[in-house]
C-alpha cells in the first residue's frame, strides 16, 4: 500500500465557504453559525490538532491504518470520493437533527448534544443509535477518512468540568462507532471543552447550540 498522509498535515487553511442543508427539510441554505464562522473555526481547530500531533503518534498512526488494510485517495479523486460520502450522510441524516457541513476536502456532522446526550451526562441516549448506526454504515463504507470526534460544552460550570465532560461525550461517540466497525485507527477523540462555541453563551438558545459533538472527516491521501 502506498504511504498516506492525512490531508489536515498539509492544509490548515479553513475555506470560507460554507454551506449546510436543513436536517428536516433537507434544502440547501447557508447556516446561521456558518455566517458567524463558528462551525469554520472548529474545523479549523480540528485540522490544527490533528496537524500538530507529534511525529511519533503521526508515524504510529501510519502503521495502524497499514495495518488495518486502510488505503489512501488518489490526489486528483478526493473531491469526488468527498462528494460521494456527503452525499450518503445527507440522505441518511435528513430529518435526524444532525447537520451536514462541507468545506473543502472535509466534511463536519454536528450533533446537537440535546439529542444526544442527557443534560451533564456522557451517555448516548438510546434514540439516538439508530442515528449513529446510520453514520457507521457510511463511514464502514468510506474508510479512506480519519474520523475526528470532538466534544464541546458551554460556558456553564467550571472549565475543568466541562473539558472533562466534553472528552467523555467524545469518547462515548467514538466508542460506539467502533461498535459499528469503525477501525480504531481511523479515529481521534478530541475535548475542546467550552474553548469552541459556535454560538452566545449569554443565551439559552446559544448555550444549547455549544453543547454537541462534531465528527470531522478528514481524507486520507497518496502522499507525492
């Protein structure tokens, strides 16, 4: 298998446009915390950790994925390889209350934590599997990506608290989609705790918006 790089270790440039479709009416609209470049700055943010891990975890990360049979996209099909998963997510997501982002090469699925989790608790709400199992079968499907699942909380409590929640939540995602035949090393579980809100923390509207978990798809690729 040819060596692969995962695309985040080379670009760290966020794309400005961003565009989303509604979860329950599935029509193609620009997002409210897009037009904030909210959700933009946490992908960012995902691709700048993944980007800076340390060369040793990078190179392990390389013999996991070879060793698990993970490939690599040709250079010039990541655009359609990327068009292709988006568009599975969209038609498996619609009406869940999960939005699909896309910005360049990546692609972000923004999970409300109000229908994921209980308020202060990191366990999944079991209406919510079938929602994830959804998730599993196009990310089974479409392996040539690094999952990156990240965890966010609001402004309320402590922040020690809240990154710990935040990583809790993460790995309580990122646990089940390997229940689902995710390959571990294609995952990174990240907790931003309340350094990464997409909306006012002032408000109960903009607070409930801050509580989620984001899977970030990153396109593993040839290396030139």
């Amino acid at each position: 298998m040819n060596k692969t790089l995962i695309a985040a270790f080379t670009a760290l440039s966020v794309l400005s446009g961003c565009t989303t479709f509604d979860a329950y009416t599935g029509e193609e609209k620009v997002s409210s915390t897009a037009k904030g470049a909210g959700i933009g700055a946490g992908i960012g943010a995902v691709v700048s950790y993944v980007k800076n891990k340390d060369a040793s975890s990078a190179d392990r990360r390389k013999r996991m994925l070879t060793a698990a049979g993970i490939g690599a996209v040709a250079g010039g099909s990541v655009g359609y390889y990327m068009d292709t998963q988006e568009a599975k997510l969209r038609k498996q997501l619609r009406g869940s209350g999960v939005s699909v982002v896309r910005e360049g090469d990546n692609i972000n699925l923004v999970m409300p934590g109000n229908i994921t989790f209980n308020t202060g608790n990191a366990m999944i709400n079991s209406s919510f599997y079938d929602v994830l199992n959804s998730v599993g079968i196009v990310l089974e499907e479409f392996d040539k990506t690094i999952v990156a699942v990240s965890g966010h909380t609001d402004s309320t409590g402590s922040s020690s608290f809240n990154q710990g929640l935040s990583e809790q939540r993460a790995q309580s995602v990122a646990n089940y989609l390997k229940s689902r035949k995710v390959v571990d090393a294609r995952i990174e579980v990240i907790g931003f705790g309340e350094n990464q809100p997409i909306a006012d923390n002032g408000t109960a509207e903009g607070r409930e918006q801050n509580r989620r978990v984001e899977l970030t798809l990153l396109p593993i690729v040839e290396e030139s």
